[in-house]
C-alpha cells in the first residue's frame, strides 16, 4: 500500500514537473498595463504580406524592451537590419481611448493592439498599417525569454486564425537576433 502511494506520488511529482507552462492570459487594463515593462524577445511574426516581415522587410523588428511611460504610452526599443547593419530604433507608441490600443506613425500609420499577454512569459499584439493606401496586418508573439513552448506557439497560430492569417503567413523569429546586446 505504501509503496503503490509512493509510486503514485512519485509519479504525480514527475508528471508536475515535466508538464509544459500554458498560456494563461490576464484581463487587461490601464491599471495593470505597466506590467508590460521590461525585456522581451521577438520569437514569431505573422502578416497577410510576407514581404514585409521577411528578411529586410521595413516591418522585420527584433524587440528588446518595453516601457510603459506615466502618460500612458509605449516606448518600444527595437533592432533591425539594413543590409547586415543592426540599427536601433526606439519609437513611442501613445495610447488610444481605449486601453491595449496605441497608434504610432512609423513606415506609414500604425495601430497596435495588444491582444493578450501573462506579463511573465509571453506577449501577442495585432499591429494594422496602413501605408499609400495599403492595409497590411501583422501579428507578433513575444517572449520574456528566447524561446517559448510549444503551447504558446499553438495559441499564436490560432489567434493568428482569427485575422485570416494560416500558418504559411507565421514566421519563426528565434535565433535570427544577430545584433549585439550591448549598445
Ligand atoms: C508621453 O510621453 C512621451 C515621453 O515623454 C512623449 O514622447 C509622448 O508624446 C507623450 N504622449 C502624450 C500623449 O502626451
Ligand atoms: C506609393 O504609391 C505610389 C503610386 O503607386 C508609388 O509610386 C510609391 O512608390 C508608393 N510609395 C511607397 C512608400 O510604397
């Protein structure tokens, strides 16, 4: 008996400590938005136009942090490549009436979305663009460490789903960083 329990109880602990962390978004509110803070990592990117977030596409951006200011904005420090150069850009994203909602003038007119995030593992936002008359959507999961399990890229692909985007318009964004980290 005793050692069935014990078997059992081992068991238990193994299967706990094995078992994948899942997603488990928190409600979002201006309240709790500056929990957002702090370093990320670009881990996939998905658009109805590839092109733009292939390889020296203008929307191709490597997050490294995000800073929620007093007024409520966004200061997102980015890096991206210009033919094998790392630049950094910082842009400030300002909120909009409602909360999760920030617009940005950057390669055309951008309104960001921040769709669901835990605020310790993973963040997803919708970014809509519009340039020359153009609407392209883009889709973005971040990380708060270089790599996510399996169960957040699955979430991904089907919120990516619900914006008409399938898994041919995902792109795999880890191990692609080549920019220093120091500045
Ligand atoms: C919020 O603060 C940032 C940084 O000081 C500034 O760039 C931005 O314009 C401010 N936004 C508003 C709406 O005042
Ligand atoms: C905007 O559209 C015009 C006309 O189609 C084109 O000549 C121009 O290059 C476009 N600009 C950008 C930034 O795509």
């Amino acid at each position: 008996m005793v050692r069935t329990a014990l078997l059992l109880l081992c068991l238990h602990l193994n299967l706990a400590w094995t078992q994948e962390s899942v997603p488990r978004p928190v409600p979002l509110r201006a309240s709790n938005m500056a929990r957002v803070s702090g370093s990320w990592r670009s881990i996939s990117m998905a658009s109805n136009d590839l092109k733009r977030i292939e390889e020296n596409g203008d929307l191709r951006v490597f997050i490294r942090h995000i800073e929620h200011l007093r007024n409520g904005s966004l200061k997102f420090d980015f890096r991206f490549m210009i033919q094998g150069d790392c630049v950094a850009v910082t842009v400030v994203c300002e909120k909009m009436k409602n909360d999760r909602e920030y617009s940005i003038v950057y390669n055309g007119k951008n309104k960001v979305t921040v769709l669901e995030t835990d605020f310790w593992v993973y963040l997803t936002f919708h970014l809509q663009n519009l340039r020359n008359g153009t609407k392209t959507q883009v889709l973005g999961l971040y990380g708060r460490i270089p790599q996510l399990d399996h169960s957040y890229l699955d979430r991904f692909k089907k919120i990516c789903k619900t914006y008409g985007l399938s898994s041919q318009n995902i792109i795999d964004m880890t191990n692609q960083d080549h920019c220093p980290f120091k500045r």
